[in-house]
C-alpha cells in the first residue's frame, strides 16, 4: 500500500512533494495503471485541489486546479456555450484536468480542432526539487519561454506535479450530426478514414466504432448546413444518419469507455490508418476489442488478458500487465530533461 | 546557473577545420560576405560573425554542430532572417550555419496529409507543393512568402489564422534534429498522436537554444472550401474593438480577425495601392471559412453583426482576387511601414482580447507623451499587438527612446495578464523581458533546460535569456540588402 497525501493549496502540494523521496501525483485513478507504482512512492492526491479559478468566456480560456473533474468544467462550458473540443474522456467516471493531462488522451472531437496538446496554454506545477513555478500564459497566444505545458502532455506526471492548468477553449457548435458508416473490415474502414479526412467536409470525428461492423462520422456546426453535407456524405459512403439520442449514446458509451472488458489490460496507441488492418488483425486474434479514434490516428484497445506485444508501441490504462508494451525509445536527450525538471529523482521513471 | 559561452579554442584551427567539412565557396569570412549576415529583420543591432557556414546537406550540418561542439564555437542557425526579435542575429567569434539550401521536400503523403520537409523550405512553399491534393499548411506568418520552415519551427511562429489553427506548434509532428551536443535526436512522427511526454511540443519555439532542426513533419489540413471575408472601415478603433467582442460572443469562430489603424493603412494604402474607406480610424478584416454550406449559413449572421456595429463601410471580398487584395495589403503592412518611417521596431505582446481596447488607448498616450509615432497592427482575435515604433536612428538617442516606450509597452502587457510575445519570439529583442513574466524559480527551470540540451551554451547564445553575451551594435535604416531592394519586410 503506497502512503497517500491530499494537499488542500498549492503551498501544501509544493509540501507533499518536498516531504517524501519519491512521489507521484494521482487524480480520480481513472486510469489506475498509470499510477500503479512501487510501495515506496508516496501518492499525491489532487483531489483536494478541486475548482475553476479563473474563466473569462470572452478569452476563449479558462484555468482550473489541477484535481478538478473534468465534469465540473464541461458543464460550466456549456452553460456559457463553449466546450473542449477534443471530448476528453471518463467524465461520468469523475477523471481529473490534470489525470486528462498527464495520460495525453484526447477523445474523438480531437479530430477537428486537435487534441490537448493543441488546448494546454499553461501550467503551475511543482518540479522535482518541490517548486511552485508557473510556465506557458494564460492568454491564447504566447511563445515566451520553452512550451513545458505542451511536454506535459502524456508525461504520466513523471516529470512534475500539476497544480494549476490553463486552456483554451471554443465556441461549441450549434449542433452535431452523426452518421453510420457500415464496413466490411479494417481495410474498408481504413479506407473510409482515409478518403473521408482529405474531404471538404470539416469533419468533426472519425472513429471506427468497437463492434468493428461501421465508422461513425460526426459534424458539428449550424443546423442548415449539416443535413446537406450528410446527403453528399451518404452518396459517397454507404450509411444512415443516426438519430440525435442514438448519436449521444454512441459517443457518450465511447466517452466512458463502456465497450471494453471489466477485467483485462486497456491500452492506448498512436498509429496512422495504414497501420489499422495489422492492428485491428491482431487484437482480433486475441479476442479484444479496439475503438480507432482521430481518424485513424489513435486507438483505445481492451483484451480479455494480457499479452506481449500488439506490434505498436502501447501504454497500458487500465488493468493488468506492464506499463509498457513495445515501449517506445526514448529520445536521447531524455535523461538529461529528466534530470533538469527532477534532479533528485523524485517522480518514478517513464519506464515504471 | 546561466547557459555562459566557452571560450573559442583557436579560431584559425576553427576555420580551418571549416575548411575539412565544406568546400572554399560554400565558407564565408570576407567583410563584405559577412555583412549580409549581420542582422536579421531585428534591423537594429548587428553583429559580424566569425564566418557563414552554407552546408547542402544533413549530414553537413550535423558536422558543423559537432564540429563547433569539440572546438567550443557558439553558432547560430539562419533561414532567411527574417526574425523579427533578433532570433538570428549572429554571435561574435560564432558560427552562422544558413540552411536555405536544405530546401528540399522530402515527402508529401495525400493520405496522411503530412509533408516532411528540411528546415531551408519556405512556408508557402509547402503549401504549393500540396495544394494539388486539395491540402495546404496553414500557419501563415505575414512574411510566408520568404520565411522558412526550420525558422517557423525555431520561434514557434503564428500568423492571422492562429484563433482557430493554432501556432506553428500545432502543426509539427515530427522532428529530426542535431543538438548541441552534437547527438541526433528524432521526436514524434507520422501519427497524429503519441505516447509520453511530447518532445514535439518541447523542442518547437526553443528559439535554436536546442539546436537545429534537420527534417520536419507537417501536418497539412484539407484546404477551406470557400471563404467569405469582410473588410469594414470605422470612425474609431474603439469602434472596431467592439465589434470583435460582438463577434467572439456570438459563437461564431472566424478563421482571422485582424485590426489595422490608420497609420498602418496610411502606409498599407501607399505600398500596395489598396484603396481602405476614408476617414477611418481602424479596419477590421474578418474571415470565415469552411464547406459552402456552413459559410453560407453563418454568413448573414456575421454580415448582420458588422452592420449593427456601425461601420463607415463595411467590403465583402466578391472573389478570390479581391480576398488576396484585402491580405496582401494586410500582410505587407510591416514593410510598408518603412515608407513612414527609417527605422522601426516591431512588437508582439499579447493582452487578454476584452482589454485591448484600453491597451490601445494606453500605447496611444505613451506614444504622444514620448513624441514617438507609433501604428497598430494587430491580431485582434488573440489580442495580440503589433505596434511598429517609429524613430530615426540618426537621430541621437532615437533608438534608446524608441527601446524605452517599447519597454512600457511590454510591461503593461504582463501586468495585464498577457505576454511579451505572442508569436515572434523573446529573441535578443526582449530577452531583458523575460523576468517581467517569469519569476527566479521559473527563469531557473527554463535555464535547466537549456543546460540539458545544451551544456556548454553554444546554441544561439544571447537569445531569450539575458545572460551576459556582448550586446550587439546598433545601427539604422534597412537592412543592407533591404537598402538593395533584395528582400523586404512582409
């Protein structure tokens, strides 16, 4: 059992980290995998650094402590009729800004607009030496100093503790329409992705749905405009249009990940389309399910047990197994980064 | 704790190692050689280097980088110089290593829609080599038409499309690049995801403190389908301002929203022969873009928001010529400057977007009480300005008074909230800037940073940190080959 701290300021986090050798942030464990670490690691629990700080709607950003369910803040979007547009995951299941971050997982929205490397604008954080320091703006446009904020992302918090995050938002669209593209196999649905991304459409999401049966295709904008767009679509690819309640189903299922196995390894890919039919062949044969994401570009895959290797490099979310399969390898300048943002080693490494 | 340079071994040795590396005419040492290189579009300092370097190939750059690593030689990589924060002026007794002739195209992929490019390609050019599949690269600083890749990748440049495509940052997807070290790294790739920390991220916007990119892999967006861009003139900037607030809080999200005042157009108007309503004090261009169906939606919803906001005129582009029109004039507003002006100083700070009404109103105050002309351009959608600072560096003292209001300048932008720079950088320009945003602890994480990509401090020293180099000379007037009619400011 690790030991686990609940800083209620961003005085007391910069105090947690100071107080133990090894720490490692957790947020709502989502994503337990991540945080799954040596019994000497202290846990840091953001949950006590919970809140929007700051939101000006006409900025387009807002900024919010660190533990702050990702829930809280797309309901306080909505209301003034703005969103994140790469549809971040877990809501329901209560994941954190700051777990969001740490994972790097962008949801299907991610398509349009880009993912949460195209959002994050600034952090405070709490480096390895036990320092509140604040890098990126808090405006939608800055290029003072190295992007840390952007690093950040996906950096399974092995390289600082976030406390405060500032993003960029948008004006959510007026509405979304979702059509349902049946497929006969990956190479059709690889094909489809393909095509449909280089399209005049400004597409909103391209997934290629868990029952591997259809590519689920949706756009977002004004309400007269859709519905023509989708006739054209439906000439070129065979489909339907699904209604507006079937349509929230589906991508709220997608959100909350209710498609995968209770038990089994959950892993996160980044891959191109011309990458799919292996992969998809693959898990096939060890009787999991895979939900493409970003028009081919990212992928959640859930498997029954665990196995060695998907032929990707994969990071695992979610139940047993290594961190790691095929970890990719590191920079070499990794080491070095490490040592500049965490020189006594406090956070775990990125290999564990 | 600062990055300081190591003193150069023996220059002599140096140059002739040079000499092992590229053939006599691709090195360049004479006064006259040098002179070109002296400054960049920061015309204001200038600084001879030790020699130009002009390698055709990787491999050659990899050999300068690590020939200047074992001789500890500070070197400075140069695209086409057009840095507007001095992100290229050379270092003395340093190396300046130019990649224009890196200007290959090494793949387009339709399907992936990326293109992988050397660092010497010039933005549109990327666009152009793409635009037959329908795809094209969107971030567009003003001076496209000349800058390159490897130097968009350095500054992490913008342009007038950032509200909704984001910075260069935004775009890359992956990087090849030689540190200071002298070790090749390769970041990110094909995808347009990844798995840990995004080193992508990282490395883009490093001011060439890392070192240098050697390949890079762009993402490429399907080309909008039509546009519907409108140019309306007001009586007041105020004027201006506010119907950019009612446009942000209408849900719309143009691609550009951009604001000119009226010395900007005095000189846009000249240059380009571009005929803006008279009598304004400002000109709003806003852009929509996207399927004909959704522009012709949204269309009459932003037509009918420009016309509450009383404008003196308000100019829909009826064609795709009179939309070039409304951004080449838009675009060269920089360099048309120079026809009112010998000397000038470009900014970029940044304010949150609902104080940029008052931000103007104060830069106009601090520009009458310093007698010192000053002419907005700016990105009104990211709230960041552009005051271009009118002096005469002939006149003694002219360029240090000029300094100083640009100084004020940048100061009210932290103390709004904002930044020091949206999108051209710190660079030697405001390195003395930099504590302004970010405190003791947090200049110390950066300069860790540094450290780790570049422990001797060879890589562009003297950028983004305000560490000790040799202050560079000041001079006046164009640049020299800009005196020559060769390049220009756009």
């Amino acid at each position: 059992m690790n030991a686990t701290l609940t800083p209620n300021t961003l005085a007391e986090l910069a105090a947690a980290v100071r107080s133990a050798p090894h720490v490692l942030a957790i947020g709502a464990r989502t994503k337990p995998r991540l945080s799954a670490v040596a019994p000497d690691v202290t846990l840091i629990s953001t949950l006590g650094l919970s809140g929007i700080t700051e939101y000006q709607p006409d900025e387009f950003t807002f900024t919010a402590l660190a533990g702050t369910p990702l829930r809280e803040i797309t309901a306080t979007l909505a209301a003034r009729g703005q969103y994140l547009p790469f549809d971040p995951y877990l809501l329901d299941a209560g994941a954190t800004l700051g777990g969001t971050l740490a994972a790097g997982l962008s949801g299907p929205g991610r398509f349009r607009f880009g993912g949460l490397r195209d959002f994050i604008l600034g952090v405070r954080f709490v480096d390895g030496a036990g320092r509140l320091v604040r890098l990126g703006g808090k405006v939608v446009k800055n290029a003072a100093g190295f992007d840390v904020p952007k690093f950040f992302v996906g950096s399974l918090g092995r390289f600082g503790v976030f406390g405060e995050l500032t993003f960029k938002v948008f004006p959510r669209p007026a509405t979304t329409l979702t059509l349902r593209l049946p497929v006969a196999d990956a190479n059709a649905a690889s094909q489809i992705l393909t095509t449909a991304a280089g399209a005049r459409w400004e597409i909103d999401a391209l997934d290629l749905l868990p029952t591997a049966d259809a590519v689920a295709l949706r756009l977002a904008g004004p309400a007269a405009a859709l519905p023509l767009l989708a006739k054209e679509i439906l000439t070129r690819f065979p489909g339907e249009t699904l209604s507006a309640a079937t349509a929230d189903a589906l991508w709220a299922d997608l959100r909350e990940l209710r498609w995968t196995f209770t038990k089994g390894p959950l892993l996160k890919l980044a891959l191109t389309p011309a990458q799919l039919p292996a992969l998809a062949a693959t898990v096939r044969a060890h009787a999991g399910r895979i939900h493409v994401t970003a028009g081919g570009n990212a992928a959640l895959v859930s498997l029954p047990a665990t196995i060695a290797s998907l032929g990707l490099p994969a990071l695992t979310l979610r139940g047993p197994g290594p961190l790691w399969l095929d970890a990719p390898a590191p920079p070499a300048i990794a080491a070095a980064v490490k040592t500049a943002l965490d020189p006594q080693n406090r956070f775990p490494s990125l290999a564990a | 704790m600062s990055s300081t340079v190591a003193p150069a071994t023996d220059p002599a040795r140096f140059l002739q190692r040079l000499g092992d590396i590229l053939p006599p005419a691709r090195v360049l040492s004479g006064q006259a050689q040098l002179a070109a290189y002296e400054s960049d579009g920061l015309t204001a300092f200038r600084t001879a280097p030790l020699a130009i370097a002009v390698p055709e190939t990787q491999a050659e750059v990899i050999a300068l980088v690590r020939l200047c690593h074992a001789e500890k030689i500070p070197f400075v990589a140069r695209g086409s110089g057009t840095s507007l924060s001095g992100g290229s002026t050379p270092v003395a007794g340093g190396l300046v290593i130019t990649l224009n002739r890196l200007n290959r195209i090494l793949r387009v992929d339709p399907a992936q829609r990326l293109a992988v490019v050397e660092p010497g390609v010039i933005n549109t050019a990327v666009t152009l080599a793409v635009a037959s599949y329908g795809l094209h690269y969107a971030p567009d600083p003003s001076s496209q038409s000349i800058c390159t890749i490897g130097g968009n990748v350095a500054f992490n440049s913008g342009g007038a499309h950032c509200l909704k495509y984001g910075m260069t940052s935004n775009h890359v997807l992956g990087l090849k690049a030689i540190l200071a070290t002298g070790e090749v790294v390769e970041f990110g790739g094909a995808s347009r995801d990844q798995l840990g920390p995004d080193w992508c991220g990282l490395f883009v916007g490093n001011e060439g403190l890392f070192g240098i990119a050697l390949e890079i892999t762009l993402q490429l967006l399907p080309r909008a389908e039509v546009f519907h861009t409108v140019l309306a003139g007001y009586r007041t900037l105020e004027q201006a301002g506010d119907a950019v607030s009612a446009i942000i809080a209408s849900g719309l999200l143009p691609g550009a929203i951009e604001i000119m005042d009226a010395l900007a157009l005095e000189a846009a108007s000249a240059a380009v022969h571009a005929e803006y309503p008279p009598g304004c004090e400002a000109v709003l261009i806003v852009e929509l873009e996207g399927p004909r169906e959704v522009v012709a939606s949204q269309r009459p919803q932003l037509d009918a928001l420009i016309a509450a906001s009383n404008p003196v005129e308000a100019r829909p582009a009826r064609d795709a010529t009179e939309r070039a029109a409304i951004w080449k004039g838009r675009k060269s507003a920089f360099s048309a400057v120079g026809r009112l002006s010998p000397d000038f100083i470009v900014q970029d700070g940044v304010v949150p977007r609902r104080r940029l009404g008052e931000a103007l109103r104060r830069i106009a105050e601090m520009s009458r009480a310093a007698g010192i002309r000053c002419a907005n351009v700016f990105h009104a959608g990211d709230g960041n300005l552009h005051p271009l600072i009118l002096y005469n560096g002939t006149e003694s003292g002219a360029l240090e008074r000029a300094e100083i209001l640009a100084g004020k300048i940048l100061h009210m932008c932290v103390e709004m909230g904002g930044s020091i720079t949206g999108e051209h950088g710190v660079g030697l320009e405001k390195r003395d800037y930099l504590a302004t945003m970010f405190n003791a602890d947090e200049l110390d994480c950066l300069h860790r940073l540094r450290d780790a990509f570049d422990p001797l401090g060879l890589a562009n020293p003297g950028k983004m940190f305000p560490d000790g180099t040799a202050p560079a000379l000041a001079q006046h007037g164009l640049h020299p080959l800009e005196k020559a009619g060769l390049i220009s400011r756009e």
